[in-house]
C-alpha cells in the first residue's frame, strides 16, 4: 500500500439552503417542472398530494456531498442523494471502512459497506450513501492516476456518446438537438376514465408536436397498475411509442411478465428505484424488460452498476442509467451496449440545457445538440466550486 492512495480523512457535507446545486430534486426548489408540475406519481391517489410531487416531500432529504482524502492531499469527491440521514451513515458507520484503507480496494470496500449495513440496508438510504462513497472513491482514483473514469473501467468504446432528454415538452426536447424525448404522464389509474382520455390526449399531442417519426418514450413513475398500464398502451398504440418506462411499483416485478405478455412487441422499461445486483437479478433474468435503468447515484455507485451490467451483458439486455450527469457519461463511454445516455433537463421550464448539478462543481460536461464528447480529465471531471454551498456534517 502506498501513501498515494492510503485514505486519511472522509468528509461529509449536506447542501447549504442558500446552494444553488444538488441532484433532481432540490429542497425549496419551487416553480420546476419536475417538482411543481402534474406528473403521475405513486401519491396521486390522494387529492391534497396530486398537483405537484413537492407536495409530499418528494425532495425532502436534499443532496450530499462526500470528500475522500489521501494522504498526499488528493482529494476525490462526489454528489449523491439522501442527504442528512445518508451523509450521517456515512460518517458515523461507513467512514470506519474508509481510513487507512487502500482507495484503490473497490470491491472489497463496497462488500464492507453492505454487509456492515445489511441490518438495516439492502435498498433505499443505505445503498444511495454507499453510492456517494463508492463514487467519490472512483473519482479519487483516477485523479490520484491521472485518468479519468472510463480508462479504469475498460477504456472508451465510443468517441461520442449521444443522449435523449426528459422533459416536459417533446418539442422543446427536439429543439435541443435530442434524438429523442421523454415525457412525463400526467394522470394515474386514480383519475379514472377521465384521466385515460387525459392522458391519451396530453400523448397525442405530444406526438404531433415532434411528427410521426422521432423517438417518444413516457416516463409513469411507479404511478399504475398492470390493468391499466396494459389498456393505455393498447389506446396509444397509433402513438408509436418508443419505450413505456416504470410503469409499475418496484415492488411488482411480476407485473412486468404480464404486461410484456400483453404487448409483447411494445418495449417496457424499469429499474431507477430498484437497488444492488440482488434488486436487478429478476428483472435480468426475467427477459421481460427492453432496457434496464439503474440510476449509479442509487443503485450502488458504479462499482455496483458494472456487475449489474456484466448480468445483463449475458442476456444481450441495454443498461441505460437513470439521469446522473457524468456518473452516467463515463460508464455509457466505456460499455459496448447502448450508446445513448438520459439527460434529465435541469432547467425550471425543461426548455434549456443547465448542469445536472447545478452550481456545485467546475468542469460538469453538458450535452450539446444532443451529443457528447468526453474530455480526458481525471476522475470524474469534475471539482468542487464553491465550498460556501457546503455545509459539515458532523
Ligand atoms: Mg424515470
């Protein structure tokens, strides 16, 4: 072990409430299309939660930021979600396995992490702190090595990465320079006929505001029930929809054979909500789905996401991260798969192109018209901007 990567310090911040930065959902953010819009959600049953996902805390625990430091003064860092209760696992538990450690001893860090936390862990929290870990671990390593991520992780397997935008109008989407767009359905089974209509129509002209032939996919958010899923895909098959995506709980894997038994020539989608290789052995294996979507902030950072990716390899099946700005970037760079990345649009009107990460690193790569290059920088890219948006966490 040398001093290079021998960890001395682990530092954990949560996000000042003046910050302009975090992940998708920032707390006190107001007047967003991702929070304050009519999106189908798994509260939309209830009328007092159904306007708007801010509504019932949907950006509640905020972001976090993780410092990992070595003993020659490098330092790696890395966002993630969770916020206070995360950062405080990290902390006053995961922090334990970090100092002294070899940085560049992923695995058996990451093994560490999980086992330590099975008790209370497997999913949710846990796994979204040891993401932020695992990931500002990643990143250190390859600034203590000088290279960025996707040269430790096999190397670029394409120049140029390409990516589809989600957002609220398609249009807006195809303006950008996107291949495709990604929009979110406004009504659940909880709206009854009513709502079906609603949301057959809201697609309709979605689609015709982009004409007949560019890539339309709808985003259900965990919002419905396979009786339904299945009849609205059936109502917008003139659509030609391009993917239908967690259209299900995450806890209603099964529901998916059905409805790919229903539609079987539609493509259907999940993955963002579920957690570790264990949560995404099923889904792999199953061959009911068309793409699998781990968000790397969640699922278990990329250490997690890459075995992830060797199952589904084996089954020919497309791993396309959820959102994650450069997390994403690096490992959709590096992989033979699918070449395309999401970019979730940041902006409050979704109708510009602004950092995942809002103000909080220098050196966050955008997409533009559509397409990416990945610069050599070491780790992930990118540094911290201001470390007045960061607040210690004890
Ligand atoms: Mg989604």
């Amino acid at each position: 072990m040398t001093r290079a990567f021998t960890i001395k310090d682990v530092r954990v911040y949560t996000m000042a409430a003046s910050a302009k930065a975090g992940t998708y959902f920032k707390p006190g953010v107001s007047n967003h299309w991702l929070v304050d819009s009519l999106i189908a959600n798994p509260m939309s049953g209830y009328p007092k939660y159904r306007e708007k996902r801010s509504s019932w805390g949907i950006g509640v625990l905020g972001a976090l930021v993780v410092e990992i430091e070595t003993e020659d003064g490098v330092v790696g860092v890395a966002t993630g979600s969770g916020g206070a209760p995360a950062a405080w696992m990290i902390r006053h538990h995961f922090a334990r396995f970090l100092v002294g450690q070899d940085a560049r001893n992923l695995n058996m860090i990451w093994d560490q992490l999980y086992r330590s936390s099975l008790p209370y862990g497997r999913k949710g929290l846990p796994i979204m702190a040891i993401s932020a870990v695992d990931l500002a671990l990643w990143d250190l390593v390859g600034k203590v090595r000088g290279e960025p991520v996707y040269n430790l992780i096999g190397g670029l397997s394409r120049d140029e990465i390409t990516f589809y935008c989600t957002g609220p109008s398609a249009a807006a989407v195809k303006a950008m320079g996107f291949w495709g767009a990604k929009v979110p359905l406004p009504c659940s089974h909880f709206d009854g006929e009513a709502g079906l209509r609603a949301n057959v129509a809201f697609l309709t002209a979605e689609r015709d505001s982009v004409g007949p032939d560019f890539p339309l996919m709808v985003d259900c958010y965990m919002s419905l029930t396979v009786p339904y899923a299945i009849r609205l895909a059936e109502a917008c098959k003139p659509l030609n929809i391009y993917w239908w995506e967690e259209v299900l709980s995450p806890d209603d894997p099964e529901g998916y054979r059905q409805i790919k038994q229903a539609h079987p020539t539609l493509k259907w989608t999940t993955g963002e909500h579920e957690y570790s290789r264990y949560g995404f052995r099923t889904l792999i294996e199953d061959r009911t789905l068309d793409i699998v979507q781990p968000d790397v902030m969640w699922v278990g950072g990329l250490t997690e996401l890459l075995k992830i990716a060797a199952h589904a390899a084996a089954y020919d099946l497309p791993v396309v991260p959820h959102g994650s700005g450069p997390y994403s970037y690096q490992f959709i760079a590096s992989q033979t798969g699918a070449a395309f990345c999401e970019y979730v649009a940041a902006s409050p009107d979704g109708r510009t192109i602004q950092p995942v990460f809002g103000d909080l690193f220098v050196g966050e790569q955008l997409p533009q018209n559509g397409k990416l290059k990945l610069s050599d920088a070491p780790g992930f890219g990118m540094t911290l901007a201001d470390r007045g948006m960061l607040v210690a966490v004890d």
